[in-house]
C-alpha cells in the first residue's frame, strides 16, 4: 500500500523565532522527506519571518511559503489549504516543537482510522 503524501500546514504572525525552531523540527523527522511538504503561511507579519521563510526555502526542498494579507487565522488555515498537495493535511502552530515522529505518528494512526480526524492539544 502506497503511503499518502502529507502536507503540513503552519500559518504564522510576527513568530520568527519560534517558527524558525518549528521548521527545523518538522524538517528533521523520520519520516522520509519526499512524501510529505510544508507549507508556512506568513499571515502579514512585521517581524523577521519573511527572511525566516526565504532562508528555509532555500534549505528545504519540500518547502513553500506564502503572504496572506488578510487577517485571521482562520484566512491563513485556508490559503494554505488551497496549497495543498497532500492527500492528508496536519495543520500546525507556529511554535511546536514537534518529536521526531510526529509524522510518522500521525500517518500510522491515519491509516488505522482513515476515515477519522484528529486534533491534538498541547
């Protein structure tokens, strides 16, 4: 059985730090790094985050950004929905420090449950 391709979606807002720390953890997982993209939606910010994103950009395969100048959280979830090639989408915040299998995780669970969503509280 094929795997599905997984799409990670992190919308963000003036958190250049932290979603440094984030892609870093996303990018580094167990998971191999062609079935799955990351798709960070910069939601207007003020901060260092568009040189955060050019510079993962550059590292990362996988990776796309993109400028939502509407705002709202919600507004950002979506346009980085529309992005999405993944046959299953993993939204994230912007300050997770994801474990190394978190993708692994979550895509075993979703093939035990496919049918299931799954929201996770930290």
């Amino acid at each position: 059985m094929a795997v599905p391709k997984l799409s990670i979606v992190i919308p963000t807002f003036n958190r250049a730090s932290t979603l440094a720390c984030t892609i870093e953890r996303i990018e580094s997982q167990t998971f191999s790094g062609e079935d799955y993209e990351v798709i960070v939606v910069d939601n207007a910010s003020t901060d260092d985050t568009c040189m955060v994103l050019e510079a993962k950009s550059r590292k990362y395969g996988q990776f796309k950004s993109l400028f939502q100048p509407k705002p709202g959280a919600a507004a950002t979830r979506n346009a980085g929905l529309r992005q999405a090639t993944g046959d299953i989408v993993l939204f994230i915040d912007n300050d997770i420090a994801a474990e190394p299998d978190l993708i692994e995780k979550h895509l075993d669970y979703q093939a035990q449950s496919p049918r299931s969503s799954v929201i996770e509280m930290c």
